[in-house]
C-alpha cells in the first residue's frame, strides 16, 4: 500500500495559464536542457593579478568552504577579455568598478528576448573582475587569503561551532518607488549636482571618485535598456504574427522611454522594476541573494489603477506580471550546471504584499490580489518569493485567499509577516540606534522584510541581515569547560587534531559552581564573549569589502550614498546597521533549563556528570540524557518557568548585542533570529548539549522550539515565541500600541499543521482565526508547513524526534508515535490523498 | 468554600488547540471516570476514576528504574518490554515519577481549579478570534461534580465560553446545577433501544433520555445553556441502524424539537486500538472497519427526513475505498448548510 504513496501524493499544478505563460514556464522548468540560460558569464581586466570571485559574500555559506579555492581559479580560467577604456587604470577603484561592470552588460552579454516574453532583460548573472591594480590586489590576497586573514578567521569561528560571519551582498530593498517616480534621469541629475556643488578638494578625493563612479552607473539602465529597445524593434520587424508584432513595438517603445524616465503605464513600471532590480545583481555578482523589491502591491499600484482606467483588462496586468515572475526565476541559472538546476535555498528575492499604512489603514488593493493569483496559478514556483503582512484589521478577503492558498498548496507558498509586532521592534530600533528620525510613529509602516522576514525600512536602509550568525549555544559549552572547546577539533581534510586551548574567558570550573545563578554569572560572560568574537569576525570581512567591493549601481538605489558620497559598502546608507542572528536559540534554552532541572533542582547527576556525559557524546549515559530531553523543562509549551529562563536569554544576547558597532563602517549591530540552514549542519559540528541532543542531531531553528517539544501544540508554540519577543507591554505603553518586540530584525518561526485543519470552511474559519490569534499573540513572522507522507514516514522512521505530531481525526486526538504502525500507514494514505 | 476544601479533579489531559469539540478553537479538558462504559469507547483510559499507569514502548529505553521504584513489586522486565501486573498495581505514580522518558505514564493528575484555569485560560485570544472557549469532556464531567462546578464557575468568571460534553448518565440535580455555566451543551444519543443500551454502554438509557428532554427545557427557559448539540456515534454492528437513527431522530423531533441546534452523526474511529492494548484491555472492536461513506450519508438522509434537516451533519473518517475516484466529505459537502461543516 505505502509503496505506492509517492507518486500519488497530491502535488499542487498550475493553472489558468496561457499559452505564452505556459510555454515559458515548462521551458523554465527544462534547466540544463534549455537553449538559452543565465548562467554566470566571467570577464576580466586581462591583468596577470586578476580576481574575479568576491569569496567573502560566501562566508555565511559553510558548504562553500571547500570550494573557495576552485570557484575563485575557475572563473578567472572562464574570463573573457574586456577592452578597457584608455583612461582606465588612471581611475579610481569605484570608476573602475563602476565603468567595468556597465561595459560588460551593455556592450558583451548578449540581450535576447525569449518567445513571447513581455519584459525586457534577460540574461545578468555575471562575474566581473573586482579591477584590481597589481597593489590591490595583492592587499586583497593577504587580508583575505594571509595566516591570519579573513578566510582563516573565518574558518576558525565555524570549525570551533561558534558560527559564521561575513559582509554579504544583497539582502536590502532598493528605492525601487523612488526609480519609478524619477527615473535614472532624475537621479542622475541629482548626482551631477551633488558633484558640482563639491569642492575641488572634495572632487580630488575619495568623495569624488564615488560621485564619478554612481554618475557612471547611473547611466547603466539606460543604455541596456536602449540595446534592448533595438532587439525588440528588430524582432518585431521580422515578426509574421501581427498580435506579437505589436507586443513588441510596444515593449520598444516602453524600453525607448523606462527606465531613463519615469514610468507612466503599468506595463513600464514592470519593465523598469525588472531591469532596475535585475541590474543588482549584475552590479553585485551575486543572483538574488535578498535582493526584495519590498512593498510591490503599494508602489506599483498607481501605475496599475491608471492602466486600468486606460482600458487595460486586468488579465493583461497579470500576464505581464507572470513574465515577471519568469524572469526572477532565471537567477537560479547562475550555477545551473551544479545540480538541482541551480536551484538552492540561498535566495530570496522577496516581495511584500498588503499591511498597514498611515493611520491603522489596511493596505490590500486589487494588485494586492492580483500579485496572489499570479503566484496561485503559477505555482509551484519559487521566485519571487512572497511575504503577506498581516495585522489586527487585515480584510476577511485576504485572509480566506491566503487560506485557500496554503490548502491548495499543501502548506503556505508565502510568508506571513505581523505588522503590529515587526513595528514594535523597528521603533525599539528607532530609540536604540538613534535612528528616531527615519524611523517613526508616522512612517514606521512603511517597514518591509527582506529576504525571507528581515525587517527593514525601504530604500534607505542596508542592515546586514544575514551577515553574522552566531551559536548561542556555544556560551553554554564554554561555561560548562571555563572558556575552551568541550571536544578539540579535528580537521576532516588534514586528519589532525588540535589541542583544545583556553579560547573564552576564564570562568569559574565545573564543580565550583554552588547555585544555578553562578552558573548563569558564568554563561553571561561567554555569551559577552561569543558575542564579541563574532562582532571581531565580521570587522575583518566587513573592512575589506568597504576597501575593496564597491556597488555603485546598488549605491544609485539607496538613500544617504550619494550625500555621504560613500559606498553602501562603506555604510553610506541613512540606515547603515548589521545583525546579528542568533542561531540555535531553543537549544540554548532547553541546555540551560537542562543544567538546571538535573544539577541544581532534581539533583540527577553533578556538573562533572554532565560533563562527562557531554563529552561521550551520551553513550553510557542514557537514563541521564532521556531525563534531559523528556523530563527537564523546554521552552515552546507555554510554560511560564521555561519561558520566563527563554526571556532572560534574549535579554542578556540582545543587550549586548546592541552594544557593538563595526569600526571601520560605523554600523550599529541590531538583534535578529533567522537560523536558514545552519541549524542542521552546525549540528555535527556542536558538541553534544545538556538538552539530551546527541553531536550530529539538529539544532534548533531560528525562534521555533527544538525538534519535537512544542507539545502544546500551536498555540502554545505561538504563546511562547510572543512572549519571549517581549509580550505586551502591562501598562499598554508598548513600542506599537501594546506590543514590543526585542528583535527589530524579527524571528523566523514555523509550525507544521495537519492539511485536515483546512478540510471544509468550518475549518478553514477556525485556522483563519489561529492567523488572527498569532497577530495578537504570536510573533513577526511565520512559515505554515502541512505535513506531508514522507514527513510521518520519517516519523516512523525516528518517533523520537517527532513527539508533538498530534493526528487529528475528527473527535480523536493521538499523538502519531502512539498508534500503531497499522493506524499510522492509514493515517499517511488519508493524509496523501486529502480524505480525512 | 475555604481553600483547604477546594476541591481537586483528576484531569486525563488537556488538548489545546482542539478544532474537534465544539464551535471555534478550543482547549479541551478529559476528565477520568465515566458513569458508562460504552464498548467502543475512543478514550478508555477514561473510564476508570481511579489514576492508572501505562506504558508505552516508543520512548522507552530499557533502563528498568519503574521496577526497581515500584513498591508493589507490579512491574517487570520481560524481552516484550515492561509488563504490568494490574492486580498488583495500586496507580501510586511512583514509577512514572522516576522513569527519565516518560515511557511510564500515569494517567490521570489532580489539579485545583485556579491552576487549571489558569491554564485553560492561556488561549483566551484563540477562543476570542474564532468563538471558541474551554471543552469539558471525558470522561463524564459531571461526575467529577464539585470539581466540574467550580471550574465552571471560573471559567465563568473570567469571562470564557464554556461547553460541556456529558453522556448524560449523571443525576439531574447535578446537571441542573452544572447548567446555568454552561455555554454550549455537547449531549450523546447513542442508542435508543434501552436493552441494547444497556449492552453496550453498562447502562440503560432512562436517565439519559430524561436527562436529555430536561436540559432541551433547561436550555429553553433559561438563558444557559445557549446551545445544544446532539452527537450520535455510528458504531459497525451496535448503533448504526436505521432503527437506532430512526429512533433517535423522532426522539428529537418529540421531544427536543427547537432546542437542538446540531445533530451531528459521528462515524466510528478505530485509531484508538493501540490504548486498549496498552492498558492490558481486549477490545471487542479491534477488527471493526470504520463506516463505510455512503452508509454515513444514507443514515444522515434518514435523519434528515425525520428532524429538521439544517440540525442534521455527520463527521468522521469513513473506510478508505480502494481504486475508485472516492470524493473527500468536503468535496461532497454543501457549502450552503454550514451545519455540513462538522
């Protein structure tokens, strides 16, 4: 019976596409057996000295590690020769950067349109040499690749389980209302007036350069956009169908107007938010690392209105729209050949649907809905990847398309963001970094995540979201040793084990410890620690990229660059902050609720016990780590005792955080929980924990409770994530109405739901209300994830990790690892095949 | 009441979260005891007030500290895993005290009404957003009187919708005492025949037929309950019979006719099995098939011709048809009648 269940299993299909959308999106899906693809191209400076791989950007990703070396040789091996300008080598490092990078896009990648596509601009993934000069670049080989460079901190900070940090490209929202708006013309005068009114000293030094450089790239759009506008009157030219004929003249015509002015139709803004947006990550060699558009359904909306009121049937927004969503996806083509058609889970070029405005208003519009239709009838697809803000006001309407959605979809093709929560911490933000000007009670709204639910503000604000990762569980390693690795690491590549060395600071030893507050005095000083061994990290590839890795087309999108006359790299963004996330925080928790509960409270064992259980990984001491993970108390069950230790852990980490700013950029570090997929492989590179977890078990992601202890269920999951966030303020006086929130950033949480929640509109009345609870309750963001087949296979497979799974079948309520293996097959068939 | 003579429930366990008891989202408490013993029954380990222990093979790891903590000598080690002698064992906990898993369990902990309550109330937001509230279930309640009215009381007070799920088979004093607190009354009619009644459920079905036609005229005269829902479990070869619904159902029209709200049918579940092995109980069902779907629906159509046919519903999971285009309930179901939603 089972055998068969796979294939079986309810996958959602597209629908109600037409023929050109249909046609795109199967080519789309063909990967390595398509004509024509976006994989990187590399182009070089033809100097022997050349670099042409930016590694940094790839230090938050630990599975890059042993590939470094490979990518940086085989992209120079793949270079193709640029014909530089005259003056070239004469030229600052931005102008050379900034004049390379134009060169390469307009005038050697080639501009194709694929059949019926409706928006301009295909292929940008690029590896542009960095434009070194033979000084540079050996500055740059030393800092990064050197004994003690960036590279070899870097790999010292992951392989002791500490985490990872580097200054990483994307994850912002340009000012894309601002482009429509203004136009590259627009900006561009800016510019030049900005480099007029500088002195000649100014305009002799590095203020000067970077005026050069932007007024270079400012110019960017406008010349791809003019070969594009070319191509399409050639093809239109040559085209036998009269329909596609005109398509194209039009598209001409757009290309010969946008993205140089303004927009006037919606058909121009697409065109100018896609090349405005493709042309980022071109600048930043980098496809869609975070790279959000934030709040489409808002900015767009008028150009939308307008067209419709011109006579554009609503239908036509969408299929433009739908070659949109085409295009984004192409990002994955930059490493197509790698497997899995290039697709990783690295991306996230997020839009940001629907929310507050000024005055408690609910946003949501017609393109609000439109932009969920596209994505309904398109998907399964990935990019771009949507965020729904929800509040307490947020129409029924919405709330029953996002229901019907997560049905249909077998789990939610979105993220869900809570306004009156993310708020509360952008204005605690406000307060704390000064920033009380640019972030307020007036314009707070304008806010929207990043990447995945990093929250932000738009077009001004560059805050490092996933720059610097960090273990928190690490402090609680260090304070059960006294500051050194519990196991010494062994090389996997070399076979060589190093001698563990007093690393953190010199706390008290194991058996000193009298009461669980010297325990806790301890774990305050490494978390301080950890902290600031991460904050030293981030300075050494954060410096560099400020010295070496100008984006002066990304630095066009963003206030305060051009006034400062600095890189966004080098912090010339109003708001120029990094965050740090903290990683594997329920375990943290749970390890400390453990070393309490068994050492101080129940008195199972002594701290040397535990140690030594630690240290053998548990083997040999089973009844002591079942007491750990089933008995000590876990955060995530709305249990005041846990939760209330969870708060004090946020607390302590958070307050320190904010006392740190990188030196050389001047950003302020913020506090966020975002854990992508380092949760699971740190797993086998963390010691055992105090928890009960074995070393190679995974660690616990982001804000959700570790694996298997929200046994509460959902809504006592929820309870625990909003208060540990900081609740509701006692006295009403929160930092949005009653709420507060300690992460400006905000935290990732998921809950896995039974599809039978949503089996019949009774039911989907009762999960909508959920939704509206967790507005209240809950946190700033959330991912819904039904279980699927293979999901309670693995739980046959592993009932221990998955405890929590509570079956629901009408009037009976049983955990999944109770029934028997008979049931359980049963339950999986009802479950793939949608009959409660 | 001075607080030394507060009374103390013995609580089975409470599900958060519950889509299953009652309109909205609700927390559901199980009390133990039950004054029938119905021979279906999806919670045995209800039925008996007295706090039992079990155990269950996932989670345990062997190490044998429940037999050397048990003061009865009622546990053992066997290559099966941990068995235990029910003659011997007096439900202390102390094994379940002791066991580092949880693989030992003792069910059935005493709780005080303001602890309780204060646990209950945790989802406040969740009841407020859908119209839900707090499920006392079981178990029978109502037998856990003193208790069950004071949390009652409580619930009251601090301002959550309360639904109270009875089989009926409890005084009528009590339940006219337990009624003005209560929200939304759950009532089961199982079984009209009063002999086979008293097969099947150890009881025959007087009191609960009185009962019933009672708390309809409570319900009518009174400003609680607000609601009533009757719940019928369609059980293979015991209740589900055209007799049996045809029964219930001029029942209901004689003598409940505009007090019911919901008459919901609710198909067999066999999910359960598990538990009776684990509490060392045969199960006299353990090889029923659930109800097939168009068995469900013929006894739903009788139903429906006999009562008003908006009260009429029926939920649960039917048997898995092999090969053939089987629709889902929600599929079939008319989005009309919201009654169908159950």
């Amino acid at each position: 019976m089972l055998n068969s269940l796979k294939s079986e299993h309810v996958i959602k299909e597209p629908s109600g596409l037409s023929d050109r959308i249909q046609w795109l999106r199967d080519y789309y899906f063909r990967g390595t057996e398509r004509a024509w693809n976006n994989e990187y191209t590399s182009w070089t400076t033809q100097t022997p000295w050349d670099i042409i791989y930016n590694e940094l950007t790839f230090y938050i990703v630990p599975e890059t590690y042993p590939l470094l070396n490979t990518l940086g040789a085989s992209y120079l091996q793949a270079a193709r020769p640029v014909e530089l300008h005259p003056d070239f080598w004469n030229w600052s490092l931005p102008e050379r950067r900034a004049w390379f990078v134009r060169e390469v896009i307009v005038n050697y990648v080639p501009q194709e349109i694929l059949p019926g596509d409706l928006v301009a601009g295909a292929r940008f993934n690029v590896q542009t040499s960095l434009c070194f000069t033979k000084d540079e670049s050996k500055a740059w080989q030393k800092l990064v690749k050197g004994k003690k460079g960036a590279r070899a901190q870097m790999k010292w900070f992951h392989d002791h389980g500490y985490g990872n940090a580097g200054a990483t490209s994307g994850h912002l929202i340009p000012g894309h209302e601002r482009l429509l708006t203004i136009g590259w013309k627009g900006v561009h005068a800016e510019l030049m007036s900005i480099y007029n009114a500088l002195s000649n000293q100014e305009r002799n030094g590095s203020k000067g350069d970077q005026l050069r450089a932007v007024i270079t790239a400012s110019t960017m759009a406008r010349d791809l956009a003019s070969k594009y506008k070319i191509l399409c009157e050639n093809l239109a030219q040559k085209e036998p169908d009269a329909q596609r004929k005109a398509e194209l003249r039009t598209m001409a015509a757009n290309l010969s107007h946008v993205p140089w002015e303004p927009a006037t139709t919606f058909w121009e803004a697409v065109q100018t938010l896609w090349i405005n947006h493709m042309l980022v990550m071109t600048d930043e060699n980098y496809p869609g690392a975070g790279v959000s558009f934030g709040r489409a359904d808002q900015y767009l909306y008028p150009y939308y209105e307008k067209s419709i009121r011109d006579g554009m049937p609503r239908e036509w927004a969408k299929e433009i729209l739908k070659c949109f969503w085409i295009h984004a996806n192409t990002a994955y083509d930059a490493m197509i050949r790698n497997g899995n058609q290039g697709i990783t889970a690295g991306f996230g070029q997020l839009v940001t649907l629907s929310g507050l405005g000024a005055k408690g208003r609910d946003m949501t519009n017609d393109l609000t809905y439109i932009i969920l239709e596209v994505i309904d009838e398109m998907s399964p697809i990935l990019e771009p990847k949507p965020n729904v803000r929800l509040h307490q006001n947020s129409p029924e309407a919405l709330l029953d398309k996002i229901v019907d959605m997560i049905e249909s979809s077998q789990g939610a093709p979105f993220l869900l963001n809570f306004d009156e929560r993310s708020m509360a911490g952008m204005m605690l933000e406000a307060r704390i970094a000064d920033l009380s000007h640019l972030i307020h009670k007036d314009n707070v709204h304008e806010y929207a995540p990043v990447g995945c639910l990093e929250n932000t503000m738009v077009g001004n604000d560059r805050s490092g979201t996933v720059d610097n990762n960090l273990n928190l569980l690490k402090a609680v390693e260090l304070t059960l040793t006294g500051g050194k690795d519990l196991l010494p690491f062994c090389d996997p590549m070399t076979g060589k084990t190093e001698p563990i060395k007093q690393d953190g600071p010199l706390t008290p030893g194991a058996s000193s410890f009298k009461t669980w507050e010297d325990f806790w005095k301890a774990y305050a000083v490494q978390t301080k620690y950890i902290i600031k061994k991460c904050v030293d990290l981030y300075e050494t590839s954060d410096s560099i990229r400020a010295r070496f890795f100008p984006t002066p087309y990304l630095s066009c999108l963003v206030t305060g660059c051009a006034r400062e006359g600095k890189d966004i790299t080098q912090g010339g963004a109003q708001i120029s902050l990094t965050t740090l996330e903290a990683v594997t925080y329920a375990t943290t928790v749970d390890s400390l609720l453990a070393v309490k509960y068994l050492v101080f409270d129940r008195k199972a064992c002594t701290m040397e016990e535990l140690i030594a259980a630690l240290k053998a990984n548990w083997q040999g001491h089973e009844v002591l780590q079942a007491l750990a993970k089933n008995r000590a108390p876990k955060y995530g069950r709305d249990d005041d005792e846990a939760d209330s230790l969870a708060h004090l852990v946020m607390q302590l980490w958070c307050d320190e955080t904010w006392r740190h700013k990188t030196k050389v950029t001047g950003r302020q570090f913020r506090p966020g929980m975002l854990s992508w997929n380092y949760w699971a492989g740190d797993g086998y590179v963390m010691a055992a924990s105090a928890d009960g977890r074995a070393k190679g078990q995974f660690l616990s992601n982001a804000i959700c409770p570790s694996n298997g202890a929200d046994i509460k269920g959902p809504t006592a999951n929820t309870n625990s994530v909003g208060i540990v966030l900081g609740g509701k303020a006692a006295d009403g006086q929160g930092d949005w109405l009653d709420y507060l929130n300690i992460l400006p950033n905000g935290a990732s949480h998921t809950i896995t739901f039974n599809p039978s929640i949503l089996r019949d509109p009774i039911h989907k009345d009762k999960f909508k209300a959920f939704l509206k609870g967790y507005t209240l309750n809950g946190g700033t963001a959330l991912q819904i994830n039904m279980l699927d087949p293979d999901m309670l296979k693995d739980a046959q497979a592993h009932p221990q990790d998955y405890r929590h799974l509570l079956v629901r079948i009408t009037g009976y309520n049983a955990y999944f690892t109770t029934v028997g293996r008979e049931l359980q097959n049963e339950v999986i068939e009802r479950i793939s095949h949608n009959k409660f | 009441m001075t607080r030394h003579q507060a009374p103390k429930g013995i609580i089975l366990e409470i599900i958060r979260m519950s889509t299953e008891d009652g309109p909205g989202i609700r927390t559901t408490v199980f009390f133990k005891g039950c004054s029938l013993s119905c021979g279906w029954c999806h919670n045995p380990e209800s039925i008996s007030s007295k706090p039992q222990i079990q155990w269950m093979k996932t989670g345990c790891i062997g190490c044998g500290i429940c037999v050397e903590t048990c003061p009865e000598k009622a546990l053992a080690k066997t290559p099966e895993g941990i068995t235990i002698n029910r003659l011997l064992c007096t439900g202390c906990g102390l094994c379940t005290e002791e066991c580092p898993t949880t693989a030992m369990e003792l069910l059935g902990k005493k709780w005080n009404v303001q602890d309780l309550a204060y646990e209950l109330a945790k989802d406040r937001v969740y009841f407020e957003q859908s119209g839900g509230g707090v499920t006392l279930s079981g178990g029978e309640a109502a037998l856990q009187h003193d208790f069950c009215l004071a949390l009652l009381k409580e619930l009251r007070g601090r301002g959550i919708q309360t639904a109270l799920d009875t089989c009926g088979q409890v005084s009528q004093t009590v339940l006219a005492g337990l009624l003005p607190y209560v929200d939304i009354l759950l009532y089961d009619l199982k079984e009209i025949d009063p002999d086979k009644h008293k097969i099947f459920m150890g009881a025959g079905n007087d009191k609960i037929l009185a009962n019933a036609v009672f708390a309809a005229h409570f319900k009518k005269t009174h400003p609680y309950p607000k609601t009533l829902w009757i719940r019928t479990p369609v059980i293979p070869g015991t209740t589900d019979t055209v007799e049996n619904i045809r029964g219930i159902a001029d029942f209901i029209h004689t003598n409940l006719e505009g007090a019911v709200d919901r008459w919901e049918l609710c198909a067999f579940n066999n999910l359960c099995r598990d538990k009776y092995q684990r509490l060392g109980m045969d199960w006299s069902f353990a090889g029923k098939d659930l109800p097939e779907r168009s068995r469900m629906e013929e006894l739903t159509r009788i139903a429906e011709s006999r009562v008003s046919s908006s009260i009429v519903c029926w939920s649960g999971s039917t048997k898995l048809e092999k090969g053939g285009d089987q629709k889902s309930p929600r599929q079939t179901q008319d989005k009309s009648n919201p009654a169908h939603g159950c």
